[in-house]
C-alpha cells in the first residue's frame, strides 16, 4: 500500500521533510498557504545536520554558493566578551553554520 503524508508549510524544514519522505518512497502532499516564497528570513542560518542532509540530496553546493559560512561565533554582552562556538570542532563535514536567507533556501 502506498503511503501518502500532507505537510504544513513549504519552508526549509517542510520542503526538507518532503524529499526525506520521497527518498523513502513515500508520497509528500505540501500545503502551503502563500502562493510564492517568503520575503523575510525567520531563520539566520542552518545547522550542520541540516546541511548533511542538503549533502545527501546533492544540494549543498548550491547553498553554499548563496550562503556564507560561519566557523566561529564569538559572543558580547555590554561589550565584554563572554564565550565562543568553534564549529569546526564538530565531527562532521559540515562543520560551520550557513548564514543563507530563508527565500535563498526555499
């Protein structure tokens, strides 16, 4: 029997889960209230995980041509520095978030 699931939302994270679901042979049905993309970003970058994913569906290069990579992010509060991240510590070939915008994903 062939299954059938009806996602939410044609953002990154349905449109995503819509070619993880045909990969396994499952039939996505997107519901998307707007007819074209978003204009606004309601997200600053995607995670390494995510960009896995993107790997496994041939698509990071094209995300990485529009995106920028972030490796380090250092952290201020009232101007006195209070930690960083180190992304390139992650085991994995993904290792730095991608400042892309979330109409640059769609």
């Amino acid at each position: 029997m062939k299954k059938s699931v009806i996602i939410i939302g044609a953002g990154p994270g349905g449109l995503t889960l819509a070619l993880t679901l045909a990969q396994f042979g499952i039939k996505p049905i997107i519901v998307e209230k707007t007819k074209k993309k978003s204009l606004f970003t309601k997200a600053l970058s995607m995670q390494p995980r995510t960009l896995e994913i993107m790997d496994s569906f041939s698509l990071l290069t094209h995300f990485l041509e529009k995106g920028n990579q972030i490796k380090k992010n250092n952290f201020h509060v009232n101007g006195s520095f209070v930690g960083a991240l180190d992304f390139e510590k992650l085991p994995s070939k993904c290792n730095y978030l991608l400042s892309i915008t979330q109409p640059e994903t769609e």
